[in-house]
C-alpha cells in the first residue's frame, strides 16, 4: 500500500475518514504523508545532519553537533578549553527549526495535523512569534533539546511510522540495511481477493519481519555473523512449510486458540476453506522475536554504550534476570538470542526510552527495522492478506518439545514452540482490518469505552485477538475490499 502517501494532497485528505472507519490508524498515515510530502521535506533532507564532518576532522560532537571538542584531552577544564561553536551545525538548526516550525502550524491551520500533534504547533507558532524558529517543547534556538528538534526534523519527520518509541538520530528511511535472499522459500504465488468469497478467514495476527533472509549489516555497522530471519509471513513458504507443511508457528495457547476457532467454523461449514490470513502489527511487535536479539545484540555490542548508562541499565536488567550479560557484553546477542522472549522484549522497550537514549543507547528502531520484510516496510498496522493458507484442520498441531503422543516439529521455528498445518494459497493484496473482519467492527459500531469515549481502531483489534473470529466472505465484505482496493490500488 506504498501507493497512498503518492496521493495528491487532496485525495488523501478526502480518503481518510473512510480509511478511519475501515480500521486504519490515521493518525500514523498523516504523520507519514506530512513527512514526505510536506514542501519543506526536500529542503530539510538537503541540510543533512548537523553533525556532518564534525567526527571526520577527529573532533566529538555535543549539544546535537552545534559544539565540538577535542576527545583526546583530558576531561576537565582541558576538554572544556577545547570546545568550539560548529557554524555549519548552528545555521543547519536555526534553518532546519525556522522552516521544521513553519510547517507545522501551517498543517495545523490547514487541518493537515493529528488532533494530539495542535498542541506542539502552538508551541511552534508562539516561538516563531517570539523566538525565530522554536521548537514544539517551546524553546528557542539556543535552547536545544535533543528529543524535541534536530534540525527541525520533529519525531514523526524522522519515524512516521513509529519504528522507535523516542525520537531517533536520523531518517528511517535513509537506514541501509545488508540484506540476501537465503534461497529457501518458495515463490510467493499472487491471488485475488475474488477467489476467497465463500471461506472463513481467521486472523493471523504477526510481526512484520521477514523470513530466509540473511542481515549483514546496518548503515556502516557490518555484522560479526549475519542474522537469519524465519519469521512473518513468509514462513509459510520457507523450510518448516516444506518439511512440516506448517502454516503459522506461535506459542502454544495462541495456536490453540487459532484451531479452536478454525475446527469450530469448519464444523459448522464442512464444505467451506477455513483460511489464515496475516496481518501486520505494529514495528515494535518485532521485539518478541529471536532475529530482532540478533540484531539488536550486534548494533549494540559494535556501538558500545557509555559506562555510566549502561550500569544504570544492567541494574534494572539484572532486577529481572539476575543472569543478564551486560550491556557492554560480548555476549550480548547470544544472551539477545537465548534469552526467553518476555526479557528479550524487556530489554529492547528499556533501551528505546528517553532516559537510555540520552545516555547513549543507539537506535532500537535499526535492530527492528534490519528484520522487518522489505515489502512491509511501509504498511500501517491492521492489513491483512500478504499470506494467506488453508488451516488443515485434521492435522493435530505440532510442538518443538511435545508432551505424550503429540506430533514434534521437523523444524522448529526459533522464537515459537507450537506450529498449525496446512497448505500456502497465495499473497492477496493488504487491506484494512475494519473491511475483512466486518462482523467485529459491525457489532462494536457505537459502542463506548468505560470512559465514555468512542471505540478506536485498538480496541477492535483487542476484540479480534480475543475472538479469533471466523469471518465468512460474503458477497458484501468482497464487495468492500474490492472498492477499497480499486480506490488504493498497489
């Protein structure tokens, strides 16, 4: 669905109260299109980083690069002699807030910004008032907050889609990543929406990695051994598809919540396919993974993290797992990579908060950007139909360690411990949670939170995750996929 933020302005606008009806999370959408397609994007993509060139004459960066010192004196009054004004860096931020600043409250008076975003255009149309090109936290050019501005990019510049949960260094987008094809998968096989009408489709809710990929490296961060991905969608395609004819692998209480509902629908309808289909969810879902330990644990351990944070960090892991490595480990993919998933999650959350970035933890959102499939890159959470397979419902589940007579795994998946079988169908094209899964939303139209507000978009995807239902396509839900398709076409 790369193809929307290519809308023009007004078509985009015009779309989004359907979008929002059928399940997306606008908010994200708009922050993305304002990203990239904002007048002022091309001219702050051009400024670069305000550091740039400062680290090549040999000199250390401070106060996001406006100042500079010499990293081979002594620390005391013989590094502070030895700080200097950076004029490049300084005209970069006075530009990058002036025109970061100017955009923002031009999107706010124009309806171009969330509702939680009006707040920080005030902020911005105030210091532009009074300080020439503020911030959104309401400070002055001097006034540098590493969090809030960096060359007038603001968080959402740099992360519309939300990879990371505090502001990151530089572009997502910009990120390189060494990525190869193992050779492992079959082909994904392109399929019509119109040769579902009549099946039940549960959902298979997942992270956005991808599978039989193998990650070298990240921008200039060359990996010590690369990183093998076996997730997302693609696994019903890669190695444990073919061995076992796996479709979906997941922790056991999720796998058996999925074929009770499928044995459920099928009992109802023995004529009728029973179908898995994916949908994304949000980048840091990526956390749970095995791959995201593995390539967190590299960017980390090639980067290091100063001496200070990371006993500050090793304490709080320790209080959750008194075997934890340490940060500064050269052990600490291994532990990433082994460790049980709720701690390797506890560890990447912890590293991606304000207090760990500032005392220089490097930017989570690579290690989860690294494993994340190309072609998923750029969707919204809650699309469905990039994988979809046929749930073989006579076929028993499978575990990595079974426990009497239940059947074990010829591949066991890295991250899960349970496997559901059945036949790979083809990828459709992504649509809306809201379209797919219409009986959910239809019964929860109207509906009010206990505090009184509308149910959003999370919420219905709280209902689906519990329900697990088996939605039939009807004539009517095709019907709205079809129209959605043809008005977002890839």
């Amino acid at each position: 669905m790369a193809s929307i933020f290519e809308l023009s302005r007004e078509d985009f606008m015009a779309a989004l109260p359907e979008l929002a009806g059928q399940g997306v999370d606008v908010d994200e959408l708009l922050r993305g299109y304002n990203a990239q397609n904002d007048v002022t994007a091309g001219i702050l993509g051009s400024l670069g980083s305000p550091s740039q060139g400062i680290e090549d004459s040999g000199r250390a960066r401070t106060l996001g690069g406006i100042l500079s010192y010499d990293p081979t004196t002594d620390a005391g009054m013989d590094r502070l002699r030895s700080v200097g004004v950076e004029p490049r860096a300084m005209a970069q931020d006075v530009i990058g807030g002036l025109l970061g600043a100017g955009q923002n409250v031009y999107n706010a008076t124009s309806g171009r910004l969330p509702t939680e975003d009006l707040q920080g255009a005030a902020f911005d149309a105030a210091g532009l008032v009074a300080g020439l090109g503020a911030a959104s936290a309401g400070r002055g050019i001097l006034d540098y907050d590493p969090n809030v501005m960096r060359a007038g990019l603001l968080k959402a510049d740099l992360d519309p889609l939300g990879y990371q949960n505090v502001k990151m260094d530089s572009r997502l987008r910009d990120t390189d990543v060494g990525i190869t094809d193992a050779g492992v998968n079959l082909e994904r096989t392109p399929m019509s929406w119109e040769d579902m009408e009549g099946d039940f489709v549960i959902p298979f809710y997942g992270d956005r990695t991808s599978g039989g990929m193998n990650i070298s490296s990240v921008n200039d961060i060359k990996f010590d051994r690369d990183v093998y991905t076996e997730g997302g969608l693609d696994y019903m395609r890669g190695p444990a598809a073919q061995a076992d004819n796996a479709v979906w692998a997941s922790n056991s209480n999720i796998t058996k919540r999925l074929a009770d509902s499928a044995d459920k629908a099928v009992f109802s309808n023995p004529d009728r396919r029973i179908v898995g289909v994916t949908g994304s969810m949000s980048p840091d879902a990526n956390d749970f993974a095995t791959m995201t330990g593995g390539s967190v644990g590299e960017i980390v351990q090639q980067l290091g993290v100063p001496s200070k944070t990371a006993a500050d960090f090793d304490g709080i892991m320790r209080a959750a797992d008194p075997d934890f490595v340490g940060v500064n480990s050269p052990k600490l993919r291994e532990w990433l990579e082994t460790t049980t998933s709720p701690l390797r999650k506890t560890f990447i959350r912890l590293a991606d908060t304000k207090i760990m970035k500032e005392g220089g933890f490097p930017d989570m959102a690579l290690g989860r950007y690294a494993v994340t499939d190309p072609t998923q890159r750029d969707i919204p959470p809650g699309m469905f139909g990039m994988g979809a397979a046929q749930i073989d419902t006579s076929a028993p589940r499978a575990f990595n360690n079974p426990k009497g007579n239940q059947p074990r795994v010829n591949v066991p998946h890295g991250t899960y411990n349970s496997i559901i079988k059945g036949d790979y169908l083809g990828s459709l094209p992504p649509v809306p949670q809201g379209l797919l899964f219409r009986d959910v939303y239809d019964k929860m139209e109207g509906k009010l939170t206990k505090a009184g507000k509308p149910m959003s978009s999370a919420h219905k995807t709280h209902a689906i995750k519990t329900i697990v239902p088996a939605q039939e396509i009807t004539p009517q839900v095709l019907e709205g996929i079809l129209d959605y398709i043809a008005k977002f076409p890839k």
